[in-house]
C-alpha cells in the first residue's frame, strides 16, 4: 500500500484532498496540518518521515498573503523557501516522490501571451520571489518531484476571491474590484483530483508543470461570473482600478497549460465550468 504524506493539510488544497480521499482504501493518508507539523521545522519533518515509509509527499502548506509578505519577508522565505530545502533533502534520503504547488507570481506580468515554462522568471514582489526560490531548492535538491504552477486558487474552504464575493452580494456589499490584472482562476478540486490521479497512477513523468483552469479574465470578470452563477444582484459590483495594494502584481500572469496537456492527455476544464462546478456542488443539501 503506498502512503502518501500532505502537509499543510487544514489549508484549501489540502481540504480539497481530504474531500476526495477520505474513503480510498488503496492508499494510507496521513494528513497534517501546519499546527501538527512545522514545515520550517527539520525536526519536525524528520519525525515525519521517520514514522513510516513515504512515498509520496504533498506539500500544500505555504505563506500566502501577497501583502503581508512585503513586510515579512524572513517569514515568507522561510516558509516558502528555505523550509524547502530541507523538505527536499528528506524526499531524496527517502526515495519519496515529492509534490509542489507554487504560483503564476514566479513571472512580472509583462507578457502578451500565456507563460510557458520556459518562460524567464521575474517576480516583482516578495511572495513571488520566495515561491520562486522554493522552486529552485526543490530543483537542486529532490530527484523526483512534481511543482504545478497555478493561478486565483479557490474553493469553499480558507480565504480567497470567490468567498469574499459571494459574503459581499449577500450582505448587500458593494464590490470594488479591478480589470487592470488578468489571470485564470483555478478550482482547487481540479487541482486536488489530478494530484490523486497522478498518485493513484504511479506517474514518474516528474517535472514543472503549469496547472490552471484554462481561458483567461480579469477579477472583475471572475467577480461577475461568480454573480451569474449565484444568480446574485451586480448593481454593487463596479470597476474599481483606484485600489492601491502595499505589493506589486503581475498585469498579465496567465499560464499556459501544453505541456501538462500533452504529458498527462488530461483535459481541463474552462475557468467558468470551474465556478458553475463548486457553486452547483455547494448548493447541493446535505
């Protein structure tokens, strides 16, 4: 039986995965979260590993506050970075298949057409710049790895865009929201669902890989699909590109999804098949 270690655990992706994962009999979860393991922690990931034999390790956990980070930056680095490092030393000691999401905030947002990998990396703030150097690590220290780029991360847990929107509506809010940044928002189910797939599969094809939903549009635009979907009032909803934030971000950060697409033949649904899907699913009774 493989075993499969997701750290970071009580965050929206790894939610996403304890969702779908709860009833496999095939395969010995072991979720935890950031208040059981400390991911800065080697002592902390060692004991891990020393519990059991991992196979494969998902790292879910992160710091993610795009703001915050700008002013806490050791923090930010040593969460997204540095704790990398060491992470990756103890997949390779462990011949464990190592699992990381990184971001669409690796690039500067100057470009005119959807990121390749290939692409030059250039982040302008410093969230960015930490996921950018835990990419690397991995990079220089894990022999088999999977890191997925992705883009607008949302789901019904955490914090995120599409919560926000729909609590505004519903309190009769108004949504300032702005056009100036296109991106594509990604369900973080498809997300979760394809990580699984690739484990339940035994996939070596390891690499860096871009994974969102596809099309491309503004949080303005993904603000008003949220609406139409929820069938909710857009008389608050207003373009508002007067907001000033403490972190730069990238105009143009849309990635694209080829090289997934034809390593894996794993189809994507459109970013609005995204938002209908959970909206639909969250609707459902209990």
């Amino acid at each position: 039986m493989k075993t499969v270690l997701v750290l970071g655990a009580s965050g929206q992706l790894g939610l996403c995965i304890q969702e779908i994962t709860s009833a496999d009999n095939q395969i010995d979860w072991l979720f935890m979260s950031s208040s059981e393991v400390d991911i800065t922690s080697s002592y902390d990931l060692q004991q891990c590993f020393n519990s059991k034999r991992i196979d494969y390790c998902i790292n879910c956990s992160a710091y993610t506050n795009v703001e915050k980070a700008e002013t806490d930056k050791e923090t930010a680095f040593s969460i997204n970075a540095e704790a990398l490092r060491s992470l990756a030393d103890i997949c390779k000691r462990n011949n464990t298949v190592l699992f990381h999401i990184s971001t669409d905030y690796v690039f500067n947002g100057r470009a005119q057409m959807p990121y390749l990998e290939t692409d030059l990396t250039d982040p302008i703030n410093v969230y960015g710049a930490s996921k950018l150097a835990g990419e690397n690590y991995i990079k220089e220290h894990a022999n088999r790895y999977f890191i997925f780029r992705t883009s607008w991360l949302y789901s019904q847990y955490g914090h995120n865009f599409y919560k926000t929107v729909l609590r505004k509506a519903a309190n009769g809010e108004e949504l300032n929201i702005t056009t100036s940044q296109t991106g594509t928002p990604t369900n973080a189910h498809h997300l979760a669902r394809f990580i699984v797939k690739l484990i339940e599969e035994g996939n070596s094809s390891y690499g860096l890989y871009h994974f969102s939903n596809t099309g491309e549009t503004t949080w303005y635009g993904f603000a008003k699909e949220i609406l139409d979907i929820a069938c909710q009032d857009k008389g608050k909803l207003k373009e508002d590109n007067s907001y000033k934030t403490i972190a730069s971000r990238p105009v143009y950060s849309v990635l694209d999804k080829s090289k997934l697409i034809n390593t894996f033949h794993h189809q994507i649904p459109a970013w609005e098949e995204g938002v209908k899907e959970l909206y639909c699913k969250e609707a459902l009774p209990n």
